[in-house]
C-alpha cells in the first residue's frame, strides 16, 4: 500500500509526468503514425520502379496451379513466352518460387501455388508454363495455358507416366489416357541422359490411338533408361509427362509430377489497379448508404421508444463487432452466394448471387451497420427529448419533427457515422478475402489485392512498387472520400423550410411508422444475424465433425497471443494520449492531436500493414526483423484510435469537476485519477481494450500485408476457404467466434470483479 | 490574514474573465461574489483554487504567495455548483476521499471523518450513494468532504442555485453559519442579490471582469457606487436631468417638469446626471398628490410576493416601480390614482454613465 | 375559448404515482401557477394536458371536449420550456416562425404573426442570430415568441424561469403575465419558486407528493393558508407547538413550552387539543413591556434584508422566531432580551399533525 502511494507521489511529480506524455506522443509520432503514412515517401524514392512497373505499359498475369506434394519438392518456376510451343529454359524463367528466393521456408514455398508475373508487355498474348524442380534438379513441366483471349489454341492437360519393370531387358510405361478432344498423338522421348530435354533427337516413337496408355520398350540391363510422354494435339500444342524411368543400379527414378496450370489472367497493371479499387469504393459507398437507410431507423427505435428488450436488441446489434471478419465473410458468402464447390449447405442459405459486387456490398453491411447505428443512437441519446415535444407542442407531427428539428441536428453524429462505415468497408480484408474464395470468384477489391499482391511479392520483389502505389492510392482515396462525405453532410442543404402537413401527418401514425418498424427489424435479421450466424449451421455438419484442427489451434493461440500484448500495449499508450486529448490546457495541441490519433482509423488496415512492413524493413535505426514484433506494432496502430477515441469519449462527458475538486481536496494528480477519474471511466476503457482485442483477432489486412507467412486465426481460415478445405474453415470460424466471446466476457468479469 | 488578490487578470483567447482585480480577504470571512452571468466570478474561485493559472497577477494566501503552487498544496477546497460529489463513492467514502489521499493515520481519520458527518447530520446515511440524495443532502455531504480536509479557505460556486427555491431560503444561513462556527474564510459566488445580501460579511460586486464595488450588504445596498450596482441589488427607478443647485445637505435635479431632491454630491451644479432610487425605498398612497418627490400615476398592475407587493404605475414621467408591503397594496385598485414618493435621502445622484444609462442597467 | 377541466386524473410510472386522482378547473382566461417541491408532480400535470405523456386514469377536457386520443399537434396549445430548447440550428427569426411554416400557413400570415409575436418580446431586432449568441434571457424570451406563434389561446409555461439568473427571472415574470393578460390568453405556469408563482398568477395551486394540497389566491394562500404545507412553503414564517389551555369566550389561550401563554381568536376546538400555531416574521413585533400576548426571548443574530432587519430570536418556549422590521426601528442587538409580540389576527392556528410538525414542514 505504502509503496504503491509513493509510486503514485512519484508519477504525480510534473517532470516525470511530463516525460511520459513525451514519451506517449513520440511514441505515437514516430513508430505509429509515420510507419502508417510511411509509404508515401516510397512514392518519392521509388518513383523510378512505380513508372516502370506500374504506370508503363506491363501487365500483371495470376497463375495459379495445383500444389506439389512431391517428397523431394525443391520448388516452382513460373516461365512465360509469346512461342505457344516454347520450351521452359532459363531464357523464358520469371519467377522462381523457393526458399532461398524468398527467404521462406520449404513449406511456405510449398504452398505458393500462385504467382503474379509483372514484367511482361501488356499489348502482347503470352504462353505460360509452371515447373516443379526436385532436390535431384529433376523438373516436371506443367501444361501451357495463355492469357491471349484472341488466341485459337487449346493445349493438351498433363499426364502421368509410371514405368514397370516386367521382364528381363524390357520395360513397360504406362500413362494416364489424354481426355483431349482435339488429340492426335502421343509421343515417347527416351534417353539415357537423367536430366534430359524432350527434342526431336530423343523421340522414340508416335502413338495415334488416343485410347492406347501403355507401350513396351527395350532397355537392356544394367543401364539408366529415362522416358517422358508427351500428349500433343492437331494445333501441335503438346502436354508432357512427368520423367519416369531406372537407374544405372536398376532403382526407379521418378520425376516430380508436374502440377497442372489451373488459371491464367493478365490485365494492365494500372487497369487491375483501378478495378480493384473502383470494387472498394462502389462496395463501400453502397453498403453505407444502406446502413443508413435501415440504421437511422433502427437508432430512432432504440432510443426514442426504448424498448424493454433494449439491451437484448443492442448486444444483436453489436455482434458483427466481435465476430472476426473472416469468419463472418465466410459465413455471409455461404448464406448469399452460389458456391460452386461446396455441396451439403444446411437449410437457410440463400444462395441467390454470384456477384462479387453483389456478395461484397451485402457482407460490407454486416460489418458496418454496427458502426452506423451506434454512433447514431448516441448522438440521439443526447438530442434532446425535448425538442420533439416543443415540435409537437409547435403543431408538428412525428416525422414533421424528426425532419425539420432532429435530422439537422444530427449532422455531427452522422458524420462519425458515415466516417466509421466508410473506413471500416473500405479496410475489410479477410471478410473479402473469405467471401470471394467461397464463391471462386478472381475479382478482387483493393484490399484484397494488396493480400494477393504481397503474397506474390515474397517471390517476385518487383511487386513492391505496384503494391506501394496502391497502397498509396487506397490511403489517399480514403481519406478523399471521408473529407467529401463529411462535407456534403455537414453543408448539405436540407429542405426544412417547406412542410406538407396533412401528408407528413400521415406519415407519423397508423400503418406508416408499424411498417417501417418492421422492415427494419427484417433487415435486421435477414440481412446482418441470419448471414453472420449461418456458420454455427455450417459447422454443425456431420461432414464437418472429423475435421482436422492442429493448424486451427496453433494459429488460434497465436492469434490470440498478438491480441492480447497489443491490446496491453494500447491500453497504456492510448490512456494518456485519450487524456492529452480530452483534458491539455491547449486545446490547439489537444486537437491536433486528436486529428492525428484518429489517421490510423480512416487508412484501410492493408495499406496500413504494408506501409508498416515498409517502414521496419527500410529504415535502419531500430533493427526490427521479427515478423511477430512488426505485427503487432501494425495492430497497435490500426486499434490504437479504439482506446483514445473511448478515453477521449468518456473524458469529455465526465465533467472536469471531478478531478479538479479531487485536486482542491488534496489528491495528487496521480491519485485524483486512479480515485476519482479511473473508476468513472472504466467502463469506456473497457470497452475499448474488448475493441482491441477483437479487432486484432479479426484482422486479416494488416496481418497478410506485414507478413503474408504469419498465420494467425483469420489468415489461416482464409487459406482454408482458397485450398477447398471448407468445412475445416467452417470448424474453426465456429470456434474463433465462441472464443472471442468467451475472451470479451471474461475481461468483462475480470474488471467487474477489480471494482 | 486570509486570502489577498493581489491585480490579478486572467484571459480566455480575447474574452477578459478577470481584470486587475485586487482584494483582502480577512480570516474567517464570508465574503460573497455577486454579479451577472459572465462577471468572471467563477474564474475567480478557479484562480484562487490553482484550476486555473493566472495571466498576471500574485494570490496570498496567509501572507504566502501561491500563484504558482499546484492545487492539491494550497488547502483550498473549490465546491462546484453541482457539489461534485463522487459518483462511484458514497457518503461516507467521499469524506474519506481528503483524509486517504493525504493518508492521515486511520484513527485520526476516523475520528475526523465521524465529526464531520455529525456536524452535516449525515451520520445516518453514511451507505447512500450521491444519486439517492436529495439536493440538500448532497450539499451537506460535500461540505463534510470539503471540511474534513482541515480547509482554511472554502470556495463555494452558486452553491445554492441547484436547490428549489423555497429550500434556498432555509440552507443559506445554514451555510453561514457552519463557516462561521468553525472559523473557516468562505468565497461564495452568487448571481442572486438577495442571497448575496442575506448571508454576507461583505460583498464583491463583480461586472465584466472588474470589482465595482465591495463593501458591507448595507453599504452596497444603501450606497451604491453606480447606477448598475444600484439596480441590481434591488431594483431602482432612475430620473435624467440636470443639477440645478446643491449643497452640503442635498442637491436638486430638474428632470423634463419633474423636480427631484436628491442627496448631496460632489458633481458640479448644471451636470448631466441621473438620480435612482430603490423600489424598495419607494412609498405609495391613494390619490393624485402634486410636490417635491412626489410622483402622481395610475396603478397600472399589482403583483403579489408575499410580504411585499411590487407594483408598476403609469406616469407622465414614465413607468414607475415600488415595493411596498402588501398590507398596504391591499387596500389599492388596478386603475386606480396613486402617488409614488420618496425620501431625499433615498435618492442617490450619478453621473451620466459612459456608454448611457440603458447600456449601464443592463444584467445579463 | 379554452377552459380546461380535469378530471380525477392519474399518471404513475411503474410503481410511482406522480400524480394521484387530481381535480382541477382552470378558467377561459387564467393565469394559473402551480407550485411545489421538485418531484410533487407538478410537471407530469402540464405533461399530461399537453399530451406528452398520457394519463393512467381520469379524463382531461379542454372545453368540455375529451382529449385522451389527441396528439400533442392537435392540443392547439403553446408551450415554453425550462430548458428553453431553441432550436440550436434556426435563427431567432425560424425559431419563432416555427409553428406557422409546420401548419404550412400563408406566407403573409407567417411573417405577420413571426414579427408580432417577437414585437411583443421586444426581440424583433434580433431576428438573424441564433440562439447560442442570445444571453440567457433573450433565449428564454424567443422561447415565449415561439410559443406565441402558435396563436393557441392556451399557453403553458413549465419552469420558464428556472434557467435564468436571479435578477433576470424578476424582470422576466412581470414581462410573462403582462403578455399573457394582453393577449388574452389562459396560462398555466409552473415553478418551484415560491415568489414566482405569487407574483404572477391570479390563482395559485400547491403541490405536494403528486396531489394538490391546496388553490387559492396568492394573497389567500401567503396570508390565509388553510394547509401547514402551504403556510411554510409559500414564504417563511414560524410555527409554534402548544395545545389548548382555555377557552374564556372572546379568546383561546394557548399553552406553549415552558409555561408560555398566547391568545387566538376562538375557533372550533376543545380544552388539551394540540395545535400548531403560524405567523409570519413580518407579523411579530418587539413590545418593551410585557403584554398579554407576547413570549420573552433573547434575539440571536440580526441580519441585514435591504429594506428590513431580519432578527432571529430564541424564545423562552425554546422555539426560534423570525421577526422582521422595518430599518427605522429601533435598533436591537444580538444578545438583547426582548419581548415578542402576538398579533393574535395575523396569528394562524393548525391542528397539529399527527405525522409531527417537522415532517410536514420537510422540503425535500
């Protein structure tokens, strides 16, 4: 106790309690908001690599292809060619996909099945192949596939090719049976040469019969003998085989087996770039005007009716809060979209969109409506009652009232409202990420294409410049349409000058106001609880019980290890700055400090991520290199404005009285607020340190764009939903969710019991 | 000593709260700062407080300068005008909240603490929490808080005005006294004149930032400095004119046709000047009467408050406003023709103010 | 024209009964004030006849017409509140204009009836500003300009002054019911300020825990209370317990503490009942002799009141008394032996209550 009060005299001390302000406000300044911006001074550095790259005339192709589950896998190589019959050599490699390229580990390149080739012309049609190489310098080559739309060619599929010793100095090979319609023939190639290229000096023979899949050659014994099989078809275009054949000692020796090339797509750099982020802000600007719409509603029955069941009602509404996005989007992409590769869906699901544009909107919705209603209902909570009654007492009815009276009045509130749709819609990463694999669809917004990009970029680094460009266009855009939303509310003209009374009469009573209540209440559930809760449906699938869940737990622990340092780390940074904010003698500094704290709210959190993954690895003052540390510094940054806005929030209602007569009565500063100003503000801290928290579980933008091997909860269930692993994804989205309740109760406990 | 302000001035942005304001305060003084919203007299209580820091200026307390010491050092408790209770905390925990930050040994603090509430009359509602008191109860329960802290100097801002009228009238004196009977100096700021005048040793008249006036209730009431102070402690009627001669004992003001007599004053006969006189001061009888100091009307309206009835007449010298006790406003009509008059001593002489008389009566 | 009936009306809240099976009559033309304590239900009243809320029980009829299923829009009646609650987004001029354009009234008719009803608050030259510039009383003034707009012959004023400073609420109340008797109009105000609901209304309705306690006059109710909550809560005075010593024909002596005597006119009682008696401090006198209806006492402190003293003196009953003179008595002082004298007319006589005499005169 004693020592406990001098630690209190000794932070009450004006020196050190001016030191640790500095430190709160450099801490800010420096390893929050100039990390979170940082990427705007790569434009300047980097302008060079940005107009090569970017604003030229490259294009930026997607391969993806199936994984390799050879043993001795080594890695993938990505080549591309204008020759439609070209053969993959060191002349046509583009990108070299294994651990020593991108500094990763085997496993990490294991799983990169999918590449962005960047440095290609844009007017020109390409051919692309994909390699898997085997510890042994063994390769296998993948079929071709071109992004030339205006291209006539179709190219064989690979197949598989397995040789059997059957007697003396013969041997048979054997080979999976081309499927293609335009076949014409299969050709063996054969050497003694481990390491050979199929050409025309080592063809053995020509086989027409689409149907024959097995020949018998001579290979006298002991010798190596090494063959491939190659489908072509009437274009000439060929598929080849895997390298099947024996040893000098007699051992089989297999090449890896060549994955096959499942999708190819090149668009202009700049045009991918700008569809991406037209998706974003059509999503965006769409799903926040419906939050309006159905939320003010919604608020205005909360508050002015308030009804029995309001806390019931308010918890519902708040629940897309705590469930991690990813979760959600997978969820929400289950209920609304066709899902071409899942089958069994429970009863309930609509099914009814195949629209990314469709799906996006809906999902956006589920996330942001809590961020419209609530802020609408406070600002209503304080309207107050009363000018409602000086209407009606005036002779205006109900909606009269609300138009002419309340709605100007509520500009403010409107503004944090849209604001908070706004940057959350256009932030949204996993929800995206989850939702656009489930329904298979390639269009992505920006935020999920920085994911792809930064993903790619590990083994192709030439992305860097695309990435920081959009990065760079996302955070300006953002912050673009913030400022014009809050213009045109706050200027916004609105007619109140003119009144219909007879028909705004009709409008206050009998079926009008029922109905709408209704509507509200449908959307309500059929739009944002049916959508988010439809998982726990999911997940309760009998298929869905012997799901694999090692991975889960693993990146569920270290989901929730990074939550909860960062939510630590916020809540001490954040207190003092909420309290530098609100209370600062200079209201100039409190209020550019607010401005500033509020930066990382409004940049979407994958630019944010990037920008930070930017920053650690550039500058060389502090060498940071564990991913886990950058991390974590990325999610104090996009949750710290959650803690200062609460304090700032609280502080702000709380009269200065308080502390000021805690003063006068003797307290120490320190003391004034651990006694008096502390327990008044619990309850906002609280809240704000449950935001942290389950915002840092649910992210998935910033987490992929720091580090795209970090695997925490949300980012290992959207790899789930892109490898086809549904109802493991379906598991462990249940599971993420109950435990993120299960954690926000108990800190609710927690601090209720520390009162 | 108590407490001195020594040309303290204090600024928000362009907005003067306090201009050059100087006073001696004595120990166990009750002193009442009175004025209009705005006057800067709660600045006033913050600056002593240490709530606020001064633009120039020195604050004494005990002949120790303070301007710069922090709050907590000055053992001046500043009681907001909703009290400031602690909301999370209850009766008996508030009046702790001095003695713990200070960490006084506990039988110390018992002991204090206990007296407190006594003194209060709390003792029984030690468990109740801020919200389940009444307004009085909340008072006294920030009282007990303020005093157990051993204060010298208590700072009270409108400490009254969140009570109910009638209740007001029953706790001022009670205020008093308990500063009184415990020797504590008390600043209490106030915008209700006749609060000021009830409970005070002496009175601040505080406008715009500036002292007008400090004296005694019976100095300020009977001896206004200005027109202002004049009309805000009690109403007044004023007359424009002109001194037409004067000496020691009295002047005379010509008002257009209306003769005045009026005290004596140091102003130059032929001056431009006004002459007030409190309603309070007025007397009226039935009938028209022609004379000096007599102002012959029509009872225009009566309203009734209690002891005292204020009534309005209607003259050719324009509308005119008493106070009289309501046992002899009984006996008069609306309508009917009454006389106003008043004493030579109760009319007061004034210069013209600077920015004229309206712009000088004015109390918001 | 509006004559406002209710009938044995009720609201609770839940378990709280705000307002129990309350009778009232309010006339064509009216200026009625309720007063009472905060919480007695004074507000739920004016609530329930302007339709805010609804009533559990009983009818309201506003010309003999049924209510219940009227919206506040329809009441036709105007409204000023205590929190003024001016449109903070709307000009002086829209504020005011308010209840024309939501009845979509003529263009003519809305700037005819916008520019009187702020001609009548002396206002019209504010028309531009928005109400955050208006000092307290202007805002509180195009509050009534805005109520005024309605045109509705029924005007209800709820704390209208409770807001306002001290010295602006008195100016204030003389502007209310000059307008409202100009106009015409039927007014019921509410306040919690004893002074206010005397001075401005021709009928005065005292409440206490959701029920009227009393209506009368305002003289009748200062002068003549019939209820002990009214006697002490309309203005002070000062209450005496005793019991019923004889009655010798013309006169009643008294019993009080410590053999202390006093005579009343006679009334309705018999020999030993207990009574309380009630005088006003303005009544009481100090005599030099001992007469036959006076009680000896030493005077404790005397204060200064503007236009009177104000003596407070502990009588030999152990009762303290407030005795109120004017200036130009002969001066006492504390610590002075006087005798106080009895007016026995102005002397009230209540049964004493069976609940205890301090419980009655309990304010909160």
């Amino acid at each position: 106790m004693a020592r406990g009060r001098r630690l209190l005299e000794i932070l009450s001390k004006k020196p050190v309690r001016k030191g640790w302000y500095i430190f709160v406000i450099l801490f800010f300044l420096l390893l929050i908001l100039l990390p979170t911006v940082y990427v705007l001074s790569y434009l300047v550095t980097g302008w060079d690599d940005v107009s090569n790259y970017v604003l030229s005339d490259k294009k930026s192709s997607t391969l993806e292809w199936t994984k390799s589950e050879d043993e001795l896998f080594a890695g993938y190589e990505a080549h591309a060619s204008t020759d439609p019959n070209f053969y993959p050599d060191a002349s046509t490699l583009e990108i070299l996909i294994n651990p020593l390229s991108g500094h990763v580990s085997l496993n990490t390149s294991r799983s990169a099945t999918s590449t962005i080739v960047n440095t290609l012309q844009a007017d020109q049609g390409h051919f692309f192949r994909v390699l898997v190489v085997d510890d042994n310098g063994l390769r296998a080559v993948s079929n071709a596939m071109s992004d030339d739309v205006s291209s006539q060619l179709s190219f064989p599929s690979i197949i598989y090719l397995t040789v059997s010793n059957i007697s003396g100095d013969d041997l048979t090979l054997n080979w999976t049976r081309s499927e293609d319609l335009d076949f014409q023939r299969y050709e063996v190639y054969y050497s003694t040469d481990y390491g050979f290229v199929p050409g025309p000096g080592n063809r053995v023979a020509n086989i027409t019969d689409s149907q024959s899949n097995s020949t018998t050659v001579f290979a006298p014994q002991p010798g190596s003998h090494f063959y491939r099989v190659r489908v072509v078809n009437s274009q000439g275009m060929w598929a080849e085989s895997n390298q099947h054949g024996i040893s000098s000692i007699g051992e089989k020796v297999d090449s890896p087996v060549p994955v096959s090339l499942q999708y190819t797509f090149s668009e202009s750099t700049l045009d991918s770039i700008t569809g991406a982020v037209t998706l974003s802000f059509q999503v965006s600007v769409v799903a926040t005007l419906i939050d309006f719409v159905v939320g003010l509603p919604l608020a205005w029955y909360l508050v002015r009716k308030s009804p029995r069941w309001k806390d019931q009602l308010n918890t519902l509404i708040d629940v897309p809060l705590a469930f991690p996005t990813a979760a959600t989007g997978f969820s929400a992409a289950l209920f609304w979209g066709m899902t071409p590769g899942i089958v069994d869906k429970p009863l309930g699901a609509l099914s009814i969109t195949s629209s990314p544009v469709i799906l996006l909107t809906l999902l956006m919705v589920v996330f942001s409506f809590p961020y419209m209603v609530r802020p609408l209902a406070s600002i209503l909570e304080e309207l107050s009652v009363e000018y409602d009654t000086v209407a009606g007492t005036c002779g205006a009815s109900k909606f009269t009232a609300a138009r002419t009276i309340t709605l100007p009045l509520f500009r403010a509130g409107l503004v944090t409202a849209v604001t908070l749709c706004l940057a959350k819609t256009l932030s949204e990463t996993g929800g995206v990420m989850a939702a656009l694999a489930t329904i298979s669809s390639r269009e992505v917004n920006a935020t999920a294409l920085i994911g792809t990009w930064k993903g790619a970029s590990v083994f192709n680094p030439s992305l860097v410049p695309g990435l920081a460009f959009l990065s760079f266009l996302l955070i300006m855009l953002s912050l673009t349409l913030i400022m014009v939303a809050k213009f045109i509310i706050m200027r916004a003209k609105l007619p109140i000058k003119k009144v219909w009374p007879k028909f705004e009469r009709r409008l206050s009573r009998g079926w009008v106001p029922k109905a709408k209540d209704v509507a509200v209440f449908l959307f309500l559930i059929i739009v944002v609880l049916l959508p988010a809760f439809y998982i726990f449906g999911y997940a309760a699938t009998p298929q869905a019980q012997h799901a694999d869940l090692a991975g889960f737990w693993n990146s569920l622990a270290y989901s929730f290890f990074v939550a909860g340092i960062v939510t630590l780390i916020v809540l001490v940074l954040g207190i003092p700055m909420g309290i530098l904010v609100a209370r600062h003698k200079n209201r100039r500094v409190a209020s550019t400090l607010d401005v500033l704290s509020n930066i990382p709210f409004v940049v979407p959190t994958a630019a944010l991520g990037f920008s930070l993954g930017l920053f650690w690895s550039t500058q060389s003052i502090i060498p940071v290199t564990s991913e886990i540390l950058i991390i974590i510094m990325a999610h104090i940054a996009f949750t710290y404005p959650y803690v200062v806005r609460n304090v700032v929030g609280a502080l702000e209602q709380l009269s200065p009285e308080y502390e000021e007569t805690a003063r006068t009565l003797g307290a120490k500063p320190m003391q004034g607020f651990r006694r008096v100003t502390f327990p008044l503000i619990k309850m906002s801290i609280l809240s704000g340190a449950i935001m942290t928290f389950t915002r840092s579980v649910g992210e998935t933008g910033a987490t992929i764009a720091v580090s795209p091997e970090a695997i925490t909860a949300p980012v290992y269930i959207v790899s789930l939903i892109k490898s086809g692993s549904y109802y493991v994804a379906g598991i462990s989205s249940a599971i993420l969710i109950i435990f993120s309740f299960i954690v926000i109760l108990l800190i609710r406990a927690l601090i209720k019991r520390g009162a | 000593m108590g407490l001195e302000l020594r040309k303290i001035s204090k600024k928000f942005g362009e907005v003067v709260a306090l201009s050059d304001v100087s006073i001696r305060i004595e120990k166990g003084e009750y002193l009442v700062i009175l004025g209009p919203t705005g006057a800067g007299k709660t600045t006033m209580l913050r600056v002593i407080a240490g709530l606020e820091e001064l633009d120039s200026g020195d604050i004494l307390l005990d002949d120790k300068i303070v301007t710069k010491a922090d709050p907590e050092e000055r053992g001046v408790v500043y009681l907001s005008q909703t009290y400031s209770l602690f909301p999370h905390m209850n009766v008996l925990e508030n009046v702790e909240f001095g003695p713990k930050v200070r960490d006084w040994n506990p039988a110390n603090r018992e002991r204090i603490v206990s007296e407190m509430l006594n003194l209060v009359r709390l003792q029984d509602r030690v468990d109740a929490f801020p919200h389940e008191l009444s307004g009085g109860m909340k008072q006294r329960n920030a009282l007990a808080r303020a005093l157990s802290t051993n204060v010298r100097t208590l700072l009270l801002d409108e400490p009254l005005r969140a009570l109910d009228a009638r209740l007001r009238l029953s706790l001022r004196t009670e205020l008093r006294r308990m500063s009184k009977d415990l020797g504590i100096t008390s600043l209490h700021v106030t915008h209700d004149q006749e609060e000021a005048i009830t409970i005070a040793d002496r009175i601040v008249i505080l406008r715009k930032g500036k002292i007008v006036q400090i004296g005694t209730p019976a100095e300020i009431y009977d001896n206004p400095v200005s027109p202002f102070v004049q009309h805000f402690v009690g109403e007044a009627n004023f007359f424009c004119g002109t001194i037409q001669e004067k000496n020691e004992e009295g002047s005379l003001v010509k008002c257009d046709g209306l003769k005045v007599s009026a005290t004596a004053t140091d102003i130059p006969v032929g001056s431009e000047v006004c002459v007030g006189v409190k309603t309070e001061r007025c007397h009226v009888t039935r009938g028209k009467e022609e004379g000096l100091n007599k102002l012959p009307g029509t009872l225009e309206r009566e309203l009734f408050l209690g002891r005292l009835s204020s009534i309005e007449i209607s003259s050719e010298y324009g509308n005119l406003k008493a106070k009289v006790l309501a046992e002899v406003s009984a006996t008069m009509d609306e309508g009917e023709d009454v006389t106003l008059h008043f004493d030579r001593d109760q009319a007061i002489v004034f210069p013209i103010p600077d920015e004229g008389l309206e712009k000088e009566l004015e109390v918001e | 024209m509006p004559r406002i009936e209710l009938k044995n009306v009720s609201k609770r809240f839940g378990k709280i009964v705000a307002v129990n099976t309350t009778n009232l009559t309010i006339e064509d033309g009216e200026y009625l004030s309720i007063v009472g304590p905060s919480g007695c239900g004074k507000t739920t009243l004016v609530k329930l006849i302007s339709g805010v809320w609804e009533s559990t029980e009983g009818q309201i009829l506003i010309d003999g017409k049924d209510i219940a299923n009227v919206p506040t829009e329809d009441r036709d009646l105007g409204y000023v509140f205590q929190g003024i609650e001016l449109f903070p987004h709307m000009t002086v001029w829209e504020n005011t204009t308010y209840a024309p354009r939501v009845k979509d009234w003529p263009d003519e008719e809305l700037v005819k009836t916008g520019e009187d009803s702020l001609r009548l608050v002396n206002l019209l030259e504010m028309r531009e500003t928005f109400p955050g510039q208006l000092s307290g009383g202007a805002q509180q003034k195009t509050g009534i300009a805005r109520a005024l707009a309605t045109k509705a012959k029924l005007i209800i004023l709820d704390e209208p002054l409770s807001a306002l400073d001290a010295r602006v609420r008195i100016d204030l109340r003389y502007e209310l019911r000059r307008l409202v008797k100009r106009l015409g109009l039927t007014a019921i105000h509410v306040t919690h300020d004893q002074e206010e609901a005397l001075s401005v209304a021709d009928r005065t309705v005292v409440m206490k825990k959701g029920e009227i306690v009393e209506i009368g006059t305002p003289r009748q109710l200062y002068e003549k209370p019939r209820h002990i909550f009214t006697a002490n809560f309309v203005g002070e005075g000062n209450f005496l317990e005793g019991s019923v010593k004889r009655m010798p024909g013309k006169w009643c002596q008294i019993e009080l503490r410590n053999e202390q005597f006093l005579f009343v006119p006679p009334m309705d009682v018999t020999e030993g009942d207990a009574l309380v008696l009630f005088t006003r401090p303005e009544n009481l006198k100090f005599c030099k002799d001992f007469s036959t209806n006076s009680v000896p006492g030493e005077v404790r402190e005397v204060q200064f009141m503007g236009s009177f003293l104000r003596y407070e003196v502990m009588l030999a009953t152990d009762d303290p008394v407030l005795v109120d003179l004017p200036i130009q008595h002969e001066r006492v002082y504390a610590g002075d032996r006087v005798m106080v004298e009895f007016n026995p007319i102005d002397t009230l006589v209540f049964e004493r209550p069976p609940e205890g005499l301090r419980e009655v005169l309990r304010l909160e």
